[in-house]
C-alpha cells in the first residue's frame, strides 16, 4: 500500500458505543422493559412474571432442571455453585484458562476447600484429556469447575467433551457460561452439564444485577445435604419458592423485567438463530480484524468476544483510548499479565453485522492513525459472515 | 353513627398504587435514571457516578466513614456484615423482635456462630437495659447485631441509645436499617453506630437490587483480619476499589443510578426535611387508621410502615384483598405468625399527605365494606399530620 489513508482528528461519534465483552448494548425494548413501574414482588401479577421468567430461562439453557434466579453478579452465583455443592473437606478441580478460571479457585481457598487446577496458558483451551487424567488419578476430586466461554482469553472450552468425562467417573461439572449462554450452543440436558452459571448483562442483553443458577434434572439433589456454610446463597431455599414464584430473599424485579424480554427477543429470533448469528459475528469480527493485521490471541475463539493482539508498531493500549476518544467506542483492553497488550471486542447480544461494520470501521481508521497503514476490514468481514 | 356509608362494588382505580414496606413507589425521575443506556462500569464515566453516589451515601448515613455497595438484596449485606466482623469462635448478640430480627440469628447459624438473643414480643422494642445487662454479663459477645425499624411490626428501636450501651462496653453493633434509612434519624458517627446495612427499594425509592453497608470511620479496620468466609461478601476487595470508583465485581449498575438519582432528590429537599415529612406521614397514618377502629400494633411506631390490627369483626385479610381489587391499592399483611392478622401500610420515600389520602380513602371505604361503619380519616389524618 503506497498511500496511507486518512486519518480523523476530530470526534466522529455523537454517541457512546458499547462494545465490551459485557455489560453489552441493551436494545430499547429491554431499556422500556426496565423503567416500567413495577409491582411487589409478593403478588400474583409478579409471581407470574417470575414463574414465565424461569421457565424461559429452562428454553436458553435447554434443561428441565431449575434455573434459579439471584440478586448479584455472575461472581456471587459461582460462590453458590460452590457452597452448594462442596461438602466439607470434599475436594475439587478448577480448570484455569484466564482470569475466570481462576476464580473458582479463589472462592474455593476462601472457603478452604481443598483443590487441584490444571492450568493452561492464556488463550488455550484446557485439554479434555488432562482432565480425564486428573479425574483417574484421584478419586477424592467431587466437583469439576470450570470455564465455557473464558472472558479474559475470548477462548471457548469444549463443554461437551468436559461433560462426558466428567459424567463417565461420577463427578459433578459446573460451567461459567457467564460469557456463553445465548451465544453459543450448551443444550445442558443434552450433554449432561450439571450445573450452569450466567449473569443478566451478557447473552441477556440486560444491566447487571441478575446471576443464574442453572441445576440439570438430576443435579437437583446435589444441593441438599451437608454443604459448606450457606445463607443468601442457599440455593435449596431458591428452589423451595419457585414452584410459587417467589424467590427467597428480595429479587431484583426491575432487571427481571428486563431479562424476562431479553428471553422474548430470543424467543422470537429462535435459539437456533441466535447461535447462527453470533457464529456469524465472531467470524466477520475476527476474519476484519485480521485483514488490519491484528492476530486472534485465542487458540479456540469464541464468538462471544474477540481477543486481538495488535500488529507489529502498534500500540492496543492507544488503540483503546484512540478508539473511546474518537469514535465513542468502548472496548476492553487486556487483563492483568496482558493488560495494555490486548483488545477485546464484545458482540454478544443484540449486534448485528452493521454493528460490527462500525467497530471494524473504526478500529480501521485507529490502526492507520496508529502507524499501520491498512484497508478492507469491512470487505472481509462481509466475506466471512457469509461464509459462516 | 346511624345511617351506613356507601360501599363500592367496582373497581375505583384506573392504576395500580404501592403501599407496601418496600419495594415502594419509584419516581419518575428514579425511572428515566433507570432506563438510560449505562456505560461500562469500568469506564471513567461511570467510576465518577460511582464516586458521586458513594460520597452521597456518605451523606445520607452522615458518617466521615465508608458506604460499601453491593449487587445484592438486604439480607445479602446483612451476611455481609456477619462474614466480615465475627471472627471464628466469637460469639454474637442477636436482638429478635420480629421476622428480620430472627433473620441474623439465622445467619449466625448457617456460619455456626454461637450466639445469643434477646427477644420481646412481636410490637415491642427491645429494651436498651436488657442488652446492658446481657452484655455486663458475658463479655465473650464481640458482636450486637439489631434492626433499627423492624419492618414486620413497624417499629422503631432506640438506635442512639443501643450505640451508648455497646460503644461504652467496647463492643461493635451492627444495625439494620432497610427501612429506616431516609425515614428516621440515624447520624451515624455522631450516635457511635459502627455499621448500617440498608437497600435501594425503601428509602431510597429505586429498585430492590443494591444493598449497602455503611462502616463507621472508627469500624473500618474491624472487618480486617481472620474473619468467616468471605468472597463475594468480602468487604476489604469493595473498600480497595472504592477510592477508584470501583467495585470489587461487576455493579448493578442500571441500580446505581437509580440510587444516585433518589439521593439527589434527598439532597434537593434536604435531610431534616425528608425526616419531617416521614414523621408527618407516620403521624397522618396512624391517626387516620385509628379514626377508622383499627388499632396500632406497635408500642413504638416507626414512620416507614404502619402495621395494623383490625376493628373486632373485621378482618385483615380481606381489607388487604380488597383494597388491592377494589381499589388497586398493594399493602402488606402481616407476616409469620400475623399472617392474616394485620395489615401494614409502607409510607417511606416518596410519598406525601395526598398519597396518605389516597390509602386512608380505600381503607374507609373497605372497613365500612367489611362491616364496620366508620368515617373522619382524611380528617383525623390532616390534623395529626399539621400537628406532628
């Protein structure tokens, strides 16, 4: 390329853009959804809501189990799988990828819960194999933690393959699907996933504030018996209320508003749709960036989130900023070890090809003004969506 | 009197009305705040609202201390304060006189932490020399947990005094004040209370989802140390990022600027006049009942909630019933034990006389329906109210 394009100075944007790996955009039905004035969460005009709520949750997750409602974020329903399932002393493996993955071992030393890791590093995909070692090799391990969609690396694990190992010697699996549910497929009765984390302000296109625990059919009795210290987590009196459609301490009725039509947006475009679609974003995100020379910083990428690390000269931390500052965008940069030399480009939700178009766009004109001359982000995009 | 009002047989209201201890109506302006599109809570944008919010809580808590928010309901910061401030093998002091008394007896025992309680019968306050007493007496309690306004039976503790009884006897009390706060004096440093929990959907007129707790300047270092298990609930991770305008996970954030939006409110109509107009509100309720034969169950009424005992041969159930068919009118029942038995009137956050005329009116209306002829309460309200 002889001729370097046109670089801005100017702001282009007349409003923010979201463009994290979570909170996401909120569509405005959701946004309407969420300002309506809403009831006492003890009458039966909001217990229907909970119960229609609950039973639209059971469609994404696609189990006949229970998926249970908390006020908190994603973080606090991991802290519930783990006093809910772990007994004293019992011991678990905490599969580490990224930052999330660590978390299960955090909450777990917190509790001192004795525990193994496998880890792998950033961007790798934990080996299913390595976890059908550990799991032969010792028989105390009770409860697999693990991670679907890893936020921090933009990296998916193979959830059904983990599952059938797991179910083949008899331990529990629990999947932070944080990142995942809505995104990709995780039909969780079908491939015998035992329990399911997620938060309202991802695949759910709604504000933080909501956290789901998704318990299988045969998962249900898991939770009873002599746990680890439990209150507001205790997820045995969550489950005691919902047939009434109550939950057990105060709900966040507002954001279940809000996540009760982020369910009939989906509902509408169908799952299998949704799943297509964000097939088709990460394609075209990834297929655009890498034409502006940026390189997939995943082994095994999601489609949730796209991980990119800059090309040679260029820097991500100013690509951030640049890209806030100018276009109005927001997107995340990397996370502790890679702080400064990552972007992460969220497009779960409600995107659409156009709004990939608007980051790419801008992520083009960035990494220009960053001294990288480059074009045909959107070209390439194009080209792989439709090939996806 | 000798001729009978008249009594309605089709609904009156063309709109639902909250009338319940919380969730209580929320403001329109609360609302909009509610359902503009959040930024990402780890942008400067937001960590300044997140600065602003935190330093008005400081505010309405009237402590140099610090306001920790949590994505949680009230019980949740309620566990909080447990996980944080007993240290293993330490005992408690639980003060029950009613349904969110017995709720820290609770958590003591879901941690197994020992613990003794004082406990008076539902409508009465517990007294100030018992917890002296008690106190004098095993000086292995670290810990007085107690509830400002008991919601299940409307009334108000003598929270200035208990603050005297531990600050003199060096032990720390914790005081839940989920539906005193914004409605009743509680200066926190100036009384020596070391830490406040409370939540978004009383006072502070938003939705139910944020919980906070308030630690007094001389209470921070109390939550250091070998504590309970703590995670999610870990108060020391909110602290560290507070200066930053951060959480320590991921904010409800919609919430949050429902919540700032409500203390701006407070701000503009100023603390002492926010006390005044629940004291008026308290005042108008109560007399307005009474005029009606109902009978207060409280011997020490708080001014958030009203909590009701019928006139002989009518019954509670039904007026709540019908206020809610009739009149499109939500208030409580009675809870527990006073299932059936009382009717409570939630009048906390942003309600003025004419919402007061509005639940009295219905109520009037149902008394005389259900069989008790009787009249006067706009009248009997409006003077008490001028009185108060």
């Amino acid at each position: 390329m002889s001729v370097t394009p046109p670089v801005t100075t100017v702001k282009t944007s007349t409003r923010p853009r979201l463009f994290t790996p979570g909170p996401v955009e909120i569509p405005n039905r959701i946004l309407r959804a969420l300002s309506q004035i809403p009831p006492h969460h003890r009458t039966d005009v909001f217990r229907e809501v909970y119960k229609r709520v609950s039973a639209d949750l059971q469609w994404v997750h696609q189990t006949e189990g229970e998926v249970l409602m908390l006020a908190a974020s994603g973080s606090g329903a991991m802290e519930a799988c783990v006093v809910n399932l772990m007994s004293p002393g019992q011991k678990a493996l905490c599969l580490v990828g990224g930052k999330f993955g660590e978390r299960w071992g955090s909450i777990c030393k917190a509790y001192g819960v004795p525990y193994e890791t496998i880890e792998v590093p950033w961007g790798h995909a934990i080996p299913v194999a390595e976890v059908e070692k550990k799991l032969d090799a010792d028989p105390s391990i009770a409860v697999v933690f693990g991670t679907h969609s890893e936020t921090s690396t933009a990296t998916l694990h193979d959830a059904k393959a983990l599952a059938a190992v797991t179910k083949a010697r008899k331990r529990l699996i629990v999947l932070d699907a944080i990142t995942s549910l809505g995104v990709h497929p995780l039909p969780q009765d079908e491939w015998g996933v035992d329990v399911v984390v997620t938060g309202s302000q991802k695949g759910l296109m709604s504000p933080p504030g909501v956290a789901t625990v998704s318990l299988a059919p045969w998962a249900l009795s898991a939770i009873e018996g002599d746990k680890l210290p439990r209150f507001y987590w205790d997820l045995r009196k969550a489950r005691k209320n919902l047939p009434a459609g109550e939950s057990a301490y105060t709900p966040a009725v507002s954001l279940i508003y809000a996540v009760g039509e982020a369910l009939l947006m989906m509902k509408e475009e169908g799952l299998a749709n949704v799943h297509t679609r964000h097939r088709k974003l990460g394609a075209a995100t990834r297929a655009g960036a890498q034409a502006l020379g940026w390189t997939i910083f995943s082994k095994s990428p999601a489609d949730s989130v796209t991980a990119l690390e800059p090309p040679a000269g260029v820097d991500a931390g100013a690509a951030v900023k640049r890209l806030r500052e100018i276009h109005g965008i927001t997107v995340a940069g990397g996370q502790d070890h890679m702080k400064g030399k990552m972007l992460r480009i969220g497009h779960m939700g409600s995107y659409d090809l156009s709004d990939i178009y608007v980051v790419l766009g801008a992520l083009e004109e960035c990494t220009n003004a960053l001294g990288r001359p480059c074009t045909g982000a959107i070209e390439a995009a194009r080209r792989a969506w439709e090939a996806a």
